[in-house]
C-alpha cells in the first residue's frame, strides 16, 4: 500500500509540475489531480495502522502504557523532525528565490509526526483494545466534523500563524492552504487508520485474517456509499462548504476508497502475485521516505528532469517512467545497504588507504 502511495503520488507531482498551460485544461490532469487525493490519506492511515501494530506489539510484551505512549510520542516527535529537516534541504536548494516562510511551512511530513505524537496520547487514554478503537474513531470522526468550523469561523487568528498553520494550514497568508496538510482534516486519516489496525489486531481478525480484511473492504464501500449519499443532501450543515478540502463527505469517501485498497492490496499480495519475485511496489514501499525526499527534487526543485510547466502529456509521462524506474532502484539500493552502513564505511575507507585492509575480530 505504501508503495502504491509513492506511484500515486509521483503521477501527481510529475503531472502537475511539468505539465504545460494546455495540457493542464485537459481532462487528463484533472483525472490525475482527483487521484492526487489518495497518496496523503494513504500514508497517513498506514501510519494510523503501523501505530496500532507497535503499540498492541509492545503491549504484549508487558510494557506499561506511560511506556508505550513515550515510545510513540518520541517516534512522532523524530518524523516531525525530519519534517523541518527537509523544510531546511528545500530552503537551502531553493534560496535565494525560496523565502524564509517556507522553513515553517506544515507538509506531509509534518502531518505525519503530529499524528503520531497525537495518537500515543490516545493509545495512553486507551486502556484496553476496544477502548482504543474506539477512541482513534470517535476522534478521526471529530476532527473531519470539525474541520469546516476550523477553516472558517472558528479559525484560531490568536495564534502566532506559524502555530495556526498546524491547526488549519494557513501559512502566513491569513487564510487556511489547500496545498498544505494541518490536523484538521489530515490526522483524522491516521486516527481512522488506528481504528482499522485496532480492529484487525482483535482476537477475531486475527482468528479469521481473510474475513476480517473483506469486511473491512466492505466498510469501505459503506463509507463511500454514506458520503455520496450525503453530498446529494440538500441540507447543510456548515455556513461555508468546500467539498474537496474540508468536507466531511469527502473525508468519508477517501476513508472509504482507503480501506478498499486495504483489501485490495492483501488479495494482490495473498492471491495474486504480489510478492512473486521483485516487486516495486514492495521494495518502495519500504524505502518510501527515503524516494519522498529524493523524488521532490527531481520534479519540483532546482534539479528537475524537465522543464516545469512547459511539457505536453506524452513528455510529462515519459519522465514519469524514468521518475518510476529511477525510485525504484534507488529503493532496491537501499534494501541490499540498510543495516549495513559501517561495512560500506570500512570499504570506502580502505579503498581510499584510510583504513587497514585487515582487522582482527574482537
């Protein structure tokens, strides 16, 4: 699932940097851009179900719930780190076009380490396995219900912006970005995660593994259903409504499609041939933070493949393939290096005469 996140997010990135003014009035990129909507809740809810499988992992080892949620809150806390980490390398290749409000600016990965450091809170609130269920749901069904509000009356101008622009993504421009990814409405994606790993770490789900994927896919289709039913509602709710960003609806929808992949990607990796031999789907998946950071260069930065925003669909998409195939193999790279750096170290080391070329074992 997660690499399927990186190749969705790749058409987007590709597609909508590249892409001339023509191309970008057909319907093709809008097509593109309504799938661009899948990567971010994708690798937010898979954060939401990894939390769930480390947190219940280390409950069952006997680690007190103080323990756990430290655990967590720390994980969250380093993700956040490498968030400002990347805000800096963009700054750095940017500058000097690139202004100083960019080191602030809430992405993905931002997005992703307060989900986390958030949903420790919630596994310590959460004594028991339902309970925590419950919780993540009850608060990802809060914060898409609230996000509206967020976005607009009750959008907390007190603040210094670089701290609203967590709570709603309003930079420093006075009103919220849809280009950008605050708690409302992107960790309610991670908490329903939570909720779905919750469910699958039962002791039925894990009793009846295929059973409890299919109805979590058929959740997923009730989702999707309840969100179209509700967007042809002529009632509203909210005084000011925005359907692609801060819709509730939508929220359900893409929750919707989101556990539908779940179960899409188990049949593909149970029944299909998913892990037939290579896969890239696989091995970026396990390597997707590392093809996030490189690929952003190479199509938004200072090192971009093409020309921006001067392409027509066919050139946009050839350089898509070589954005593929480049991610791929920099992921195969780094599966056969991972965990062995201080090997690679010594061997550059005595290649270069730094090091001697034997060494007794200790």
């Amino acid at each position: 699932m997660r690499g399927l996140a990186c190749v969705l997010m790749f058409q987007t990135h590709c597609y909508d940097s590249w892409l001339g003014p023509i191309a970008r009035k057909t319907q093709f990129f809008g097509w593109s851009q309504l799938v661009g909507t899948l990567p971010a809740p994708l690798f937010l809810f898979l954060a939401g179900i990894s939390a769930a499988l480390v947190t219940n992992r280390m409950r069952e080892k006997g680690v007190s719930r103080n323990q756990v949620a430290a655990t967590t809150i720390r994980r969250g806390a380093e993700i956040l780190g490498l968030g400002l980490l990347f805000r800096v390398q963009e700054f750095a290749l940017g500058y000097p076009n690139a202004p100083w409000t960019d080191l602030l600016r809430v992405d993905i990965l931002n997005a992703i380490g307060v989900s986390i450091m958030l949903m420790g809170l919630v596994c310590w609130l959460g004594e028991t396995r339902a309970a925590r269920g419950l919780l993540a749901a009850c608060t990802a069904a809060g914060i898409a219900m609230v996000t509206p509000l967020m976005w607009t009356s009750w959008q907390p101008r007190w603040l210094p912006w670089f701290i609203e622009s967590y709570i709603n993504g309003c930079h420093n421009l006075g009103k919220p970005q849809p280009w950008l990814f605050p708690i409302f409405p992107w960790v309610a994606f991670a908490f329903a995660g939570l909720a779905a790993g919750t469910f699958l770490l039962s002791d039925w789900a894990r009793e009846r593994e295929a059973r409890s994927i299919t109805a979590l896919g058929a959740a997923g289709v009730v989702c999707f259903g309840f969100g179209w039913l509700f967007v042809s509602l002529p009632a509203r709710i909210y005084p000011v409504y925005d359907f692609w960003h801060t819709s509730p609806n939508f929220f359900l929808m893409r929750t919707g499609v989101v556990m539908m992949i779940v179960f899409a990607s188990y049949a593909w990796c149970r029944w299909g041939v998913g892990q037939r031999g290579f896969s890239p789907l696989i091995k970026m998946g396990q390597a997707s933070l590392l093809v996030y950071w490189v690929h952003i260069e190479f199509v938004y930065g200072r090192f971009s493949i093409l020309a921006k925003h001067a392409q027509s669909v066919t050139s946009a998409s050839l350089g898509l393939l070589i954005i593929f195939a480049a991610m791929t193999m920099l992921a195969a790279w780094r599966g056969r290096t991972k965990g062995r750096g201080r090997e690679i170290l010594q061997r550059f080391g005595r290649s270069l005469g730094l090091a001697p070329q034997s060494q007794k074992a200790s």
